[in-house]
C-alpha cells in the first residue's frame, strides 16, 4: 500500500516570512506539494507513531494538498492525523490543537493574507510540537532537503471523507476528522468574561465583525452570536469560500476599505473588527475611530490585567522590530521586559514558551499572547471586547486616554509591491552600502542618530537572525525601517515603517501621513525609493 515516488527537486522551495508561499500553478505542479511535504518530514525526527496535525484556510487546492498530506503521513510512519473538519482549521485554532492534544505538529495549509483562487497563492508551513512556527533553523534544514530530494512515500488510499467528524483508519493509521471550533471557542471561554461580554451584547452594544469570507467565519458566528448572543447579522462575509470572494483577505484599510466606511459612518455600530486568510490577523476598527495594530498591542498589554485569563498580569511584551514603540511605554510603566524581534510569529516562540513574554504583537494586524503560539485574530477581537465591557467606555475614549498618558506614536507602512526583484535588491543593496555614513547627517532639518542592518540575538537559545530590516532612527526617536517582504508571490514587495512620537496631548489629532510627511520626504532621499522603483506612490498604505 505504500509506494516511494521517485522525483526531481524543485529550486524554489525556500520558506518565507511565515511557510513557502506560491501561485497554485506552481504548487500544480508535479509533485510540487509531495516535494515540500516530504521535506519537511525528512527535516523532523521521531515521530513514528505519533500525532499531526491538519487543516487549512479554505482556500483553493486545500482539499487536494489536505489528501495528499494524509497519505504522506500515513506512509511516514505517523500513528494518528487530526484533520479539521472540511479542511479547515485557522492557524491560532491548529496551534491549539496541536498543544492541547500534545501532538508532534502539523502542517497548515494557507498563504494568509494573500489572494486565493486558481491563479492565486497557496501555502504549506510547518508548526512544531509547541505549536509554533518551525523556528529558523528547522525552515534551514526543511529547504536543504527540498534541494536534495529523491523520493517521496505515499499511501495508496482512496480519498478520506474531510466532511464528517469521527474516526476512519487508513493504511494503518487513524484518522480523526474534528470540529474545527469547538476546542478553540472552549479556550476562549477559559480566557475571556464570557458572562460580562454576553450583558455587553444584550445591552445593546452594536458590532460587526467582517470574517472577509476567510477561516475565521465558523469561529466568530460561534462565539459572538452562537455564545455570547451577538444579534445574528454581526458577522459578515463569514462563510469560507476558496477564492474570497475574489477579494484579498487583508484586513487592512485598503482591502477592509467597507468596515472602516462603515465605522466612520452616522450609524456606525459601536465596534468594528475583521480577520485574515488563515484567522491569524485583526483589525480594530472603534465607532470613528481606527486603531493601529502597533497601538492595538499597546493598548491590549496596558488593559490585559481586565480580562480573566491575565489578571495575574504580564511577564513581558514583545513586538517585532518595524512595530512602534508604543508597546514601550506600556513594558516600562508596567516594570515587565520589552522584546524586539524580527518580523515573522516564529521568533516570538522561544520568548513565549519560556515565558518571558505574555503579549506579543506585529504592526502587520497581528497579535496573540501566551494561549498559543500565532498570532491570533478572534482572540485580539475578543480581548478588546472584554476591556470594552469592563471598562464601560468606547473605543475612541480608550484610545484618547493611551495617548494622554503614553504619548502618541504616529504611525504608517507604505508597501510598494510587485517592484521588479532586481531593482528592489539593488535599493536594498545601496543603503546597506551606506549605513556607515549616515550618522550624523542631516535630512529634512532631521539629524539621523544611527543607522543600522537589524541581527537579532535570541536571548534564550541563543541563535544570531541578521539582515531583518535597515532602520535609521532620528535624533528624538523618530525613525524609518526598510524591509523586503518576505511573504509576496511575485517580484519583491519593499516596506517602509515610518514611526513619530508625539507626546503634547494637544497634537494627538492630526491625520497621521500628515503627521508624517518629513519623514516619508526622507525615507525617499535616504534609499532613493522613487528613482529605484519607479513608483510616485506606493501601492498600499496602511
Ligand atoms: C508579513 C508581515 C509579518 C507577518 C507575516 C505573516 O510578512 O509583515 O509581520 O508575520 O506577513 O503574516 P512580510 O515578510 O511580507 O513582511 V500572515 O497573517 O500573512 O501569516
Ligand atoms: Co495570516
């Protein structure tokens, strides 16, 4: 019953930022699945026997790559598989699953935040036993393998039915479909005043939640309207298509442009969120109000102590390089540690499984805490609701608060994307040349204090990541970071991070690229992002 395929290795099977993320007519191709997941259990030792993980986002060619990942393991050697149910499980609910049930691992099928369809991106990417992202050297030596592979195992199985819960055994190994929600909502139950946001909703408190036809649809009707009463209505969108609808699941201001129109509209429900791709994402959106996911961890670590599952308060906050400071002042107020990380959930692992840090949080809409090991989308939404309900105020009154206190860090991301990878390398390539200059010079009256290519020393096993964003700070704490994306599909996508901090109460309401302006001026003169990438404007800005 189990066959070993010969095959070729493919080049260009390099995890990225968050898994190995390409267009479904590459995964299309042959054994361009079987490939990646063969090496990633070729990277993994011990798991004879023992227990993995499936499911995915919903998206296009997940229900084919979810068989073929079932097969694969049955021939590998793995005991049990536990798949979600119609494929599906969001990445936060698969973390759970994996450490609630003490698996080995598992493989998530997503490309996140990106498009999906036939012609659209699909993704694999492998979380450990801790049920967190394999950590830099485990994505090392999964593409070392992928450049040696010879072979792949499968099973000769007929398809198994995704589509039912219940236990089925194939070529000797058990396989249990489950419901994809329910261990996930009970975690939530355990964290979260369930009984305070359940009079929240029967007060009258109006929210939408737009589940932009991703993962999270299953899981936000359950809890807030099945659970917590939420009038039916509350989520949108939330039924998972395998192309969302033909839209990108971002939940950024630019693809969730109808939730932000709507919260700032006459008759806006009093809270607004939506979620990513995989689940993973958040975005807050208070009746007139957007807030940052760099305040958006600030102000969930400032707030935590409200909800059950952190009154005992926070060991630590960590956050990734190009995230604002805001989370800063928040750590030192508190007297806990503040962590500074690359961009990417995986290097939150190490901090969190040692407990060092409690919250976590990326300015790219994603925060999570110590309940998993991803960032977590419905858990984000869930936290703000319970602040909301103890502290019986909006969401702007929230937020104009944080900044009376903590100050305000004005802050924007321009992404240009699709940028030729060529002349993307070379803009990148130029101001690396020039780090050593740039101290001491003046741009735009602003006198730049240090400029520097970002390494991150791991404080607990001591692993060196480099080369994870240049940022340039200016004398008074103002700064600009550059980065290539490492999670686009095609040509090389440059972010620029561009952070202010403004601590005078009375300049806490401008429009923030306004706010910005001589800093977006001098990030063009310093890496020449205009004349490199032949763009006036950049594509997104967030
Ligand atoms: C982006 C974000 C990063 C996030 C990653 C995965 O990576 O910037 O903060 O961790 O996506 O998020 P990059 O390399 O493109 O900047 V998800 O929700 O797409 O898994
Ligand atoms: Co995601």
């Amino acid at each position: 019953m189990i066959r070993t395929v010969p095959t070729k290795p493919y080049s260009d099977q390099k995890p990225g930022t968050s898994g190995l993320r390409k267009k479904v007519p590459v995964f299309q191709q042959e054994h361009y699945a079987e490939n990646f997941i063969q090496s990633i259990f070729d990277a993994l030792d011990g798991f004879k026997g023992k227990t993995l993980v499936i499911g995915g986002d919903g998206r296009f060619y997940n229900r084919e790559v979810i068989q073929k990942a079932i097969a694969m393991a049955a021939a590998n050697g793995f005991g049990k598989v536990m798949v979600g149910q119609g494929g599906i499980l969001s990445t936060p609910a698969a973390s759970h699953v994996i450490r609630k049930y003490k698996t080995f691992g598992g493989i998530i099928l997503s490309a996140s935040h990106n498009p999906g369809g036939p012609h659209e991106d699909f993704g694999i990417k492998y979380n450990a036993g801790n049920g967190g992202p394999a950590p830099e050297k485990l994505t090392d030596v999964i593409f070392e393998k992928t450049r040696a592979i010879s072979s792949f195992k499968i099973a000769d199985i007929d398809p198994i039915d995704i589509d039912t819960t219940g236990t089925v055994k194939a070529a000797g190994m058990t396989v249990e479909i489950i419901d994809p929600v329910a261990d996930y909502a009970e975690l939530m139950e355990s964290l979260f005043d369930f009984d305070a946001l359940r009079k929240l909703f029967k007060s009258g408190f109006r929210m939408r939640f737009d589940a932009m036809h991703a993962v999270t649809g299953p899981y936000a009707k359950e809890i807030l309207e099945n659970r917590l009463g939420a009038p039916i209505g509350t989520c949108r969108n939330f039924k998972p298509l395998p192309d969302f609808g033909g839209h990108h699941p971002d939940p950024n201001l630019v693809h969730a442009k109808h939730l932000y129109d709507e919260m700032m509209g006459p008759d806006a429900p009093d809270f607004g969120a939506a979620s990513d791709g995989d689940g993973d994402r958040n975005l807050i959106i208070g009746k007139g109000i957007f807030v940052t996911p760099s305040d958006s961890v600030a102000m969930l670590a400032a707030n935590a102590r409200l909800a059950p599952g952190y009154k005992g308060g926070l060991k630590g906050i960590a956050r990734s390089m190009p995230t604002s400071g805001a989370a800063d002042r928040v750590a030192e107020k508190l007297g806990i540690a503040l962590y500074e990380t690359p961009t990417g959930w995986k290097f939150f692992g190490n901090l969190l499984d040692a407990d060092m840090a409690t919250i976590c949080g990326e300015e790219s809409a994603g925060t999570g805490s110590n309940h998993v090991r991803e960032k977590d989308g419905l858990w984000a939404v869930l936290l703000w609701l319970n602040i909301l309900a103890a502290r019986g105020e909006s969401c702007k009154q929230i937020v104009a608060e944080h900044w009376a206190t903590y100050g305000r860090n004005y802050y924007s991301r321009h992404d240009y994307e699709e940028v030729e990878s060529g002349r993307a390398t070379a803009l990148v390539d130029e101001l690396r040349a020039k780090l050593g200059a740039l101290p001491g010079a003046s741009v735009r009256g602003m006198t730049i204090a240090s400029a520097e290519d970002f390494a991150y020393h791991d404080p607990v096993d001591g692993s060196i990541s480099e080369h994870q964003g240049i940022r340039v700070l200016f004398e008074g704490g103002s700064r600009v970071v550059f980065r290539l994306s490492g999670t686009g599909t095609s040509g090389a996508t440059l972010r620029v991070y561009i952070e202010r901090y403004e601590s005078d109460k009375s300049r806490h309401d401008l429009d923030t690229q306004a706010a910005l302006a001589d800093l977006i001026a001098a990030a063009d003169d310093i890496a020449g992002i205009h004349s490199h990438t032949g763009r006036a404007e950049p594509s997104v800005i967030t």
